[in-house]
C-alpha cells in the first residue's frame, strides 16, 4: 500500500509543527498545511491528501464548514481537533461527513489511532464505491443481454434458451464477452442470422 498522504490545519503555527512533527515521526507523509478552512479546501483539490487533521476554530472558515465543502468534492478522511466536545458540534461534524474528532491537547497516544481509524474507513468507503461501480456495471450489462436476447427471440423465433445458448455460442466462437456481443447485438453492428 502507497504511503498515506496527510494534511494538518490549524490556525496555530505551533500545533501545525508539533501534528507535522508527530505524524513524520512515524513514518507518515504531511503533504500539506493550511492555516484556516479556506486554504484547507483549496490545499486539498491540489494535494487529494487521504486525511484531514484540522481544527474546528479557525478564522475565515472554521473546520465544520470546511469538511463540508471538502467532502462535496473529495473522498478524504478528515478528523477534526477541538477544545471542546459539545454534543452540537458532534452532530454538525458527522453531518459534514467528518469521519472523526479528537480533544485538545492532543497526545501521541490519543493521535495515532484516531489517524489509524480513519484511513481503515477511508479505505472501506473506497473499497465500497468500487463495489458499486462493478454491481452497476453488471446490472447493465445484464440488462443488455437480456434486451438483446429479446431482439434475438423476435428476429430468429427463438425460445428464450435457444436464444441464450445463440449468444453463448456465439460469444465464445469469437470470444468476445457476453456483454459486449449483447451491446452490438442492440446496435445493430453484429449480423442475427441463425447457427449453422
């Protein structure tokens, strides 16, 4: 697995050098700092960093809103650094798409497996929407050898197996996959005439 690429943002140049400090110190790669909200959602279209430690108080734009803005348009981990734990800022952080927060002071102990925790789950949210994308792509793709078996059925008078067997035959003489037969089928860029 590639090193996973963090960014720190606070509005604290020292809390921003003791993060940095803290997380190279073990091993990880600090792409990027930012010292307000602002910077954090422009820094991170530029960086697409795999984590997000940033603090909730910040001038310009505090972190709440820019865990918003970023997760519209990225899928980062983002946990936020707070003073305080009000149940309020709990419920607007995970409305955010926050994934988790710390309290201030942040120790070591307390640091790394908060930064652990959320790359696991960035990685599960990824691995998820690639499982969506391939159930997507199989839908479709049965979707159109069903339709093409259909046009099959109506243009040769077959029965829906024989049509079946017609594309399976078919696909596997030129080996080309089901799929793909069944969308030149539906184009019109693949002759029906029946088997010998």
């Amino acid at each position: 697995m590639t090193q996973p690429r963090i960014m720190v943002v606070d509005d604290e140049p020292v809390i921003r050098m003791d993060l940095r400090e803290m997380l190279e110190n073990e091993g990880y790669l600090v792409v990027a700092e930012a010292k307000n909200g602002e910077e954090a959602v422009s820094l991170a279209h530029r960086h697409k960093p795999d984590l997000i430690i940033m603090d909730v108080k910040m001038p310009v734009l505090n972190g709440v809103k820019a865990s918003q803005i970023i997760r519209s348009f990225s899928d980062s981990s983002i946990l936020l650094l707070t003073a305080y734990s009000q149940r309020e800022l709990i419920q607007d952080a995970r409305k955010a798409g926050v994934t988790a927060y710390l309290v201030k002071p942040i120790s070591e102990e307390d640091l790394f497996p908060a930064v652990e925790i959320a790359l696991s789950q960035k990685e599960k949210e990824a691995s998820l929407k690639r499982d969506i994308v391939e159930l997507k792509q199989k839908i479709e793709d049965r979707k159109a050898v069903e339709k093409a078996k259909g046009k099959l059925m109506g243009q040769l008078s077959l029965e829906e197996g024989a049509a079946y067997r017609w594309m399976q035959q078919v696909s596997m003489q030129r080996r080309v996959p089901l799929a793909k037969l069944a969308q030149e089928i539906l184009a019109d860029k693949h002759p029906i005439e029946p088997l010998a």
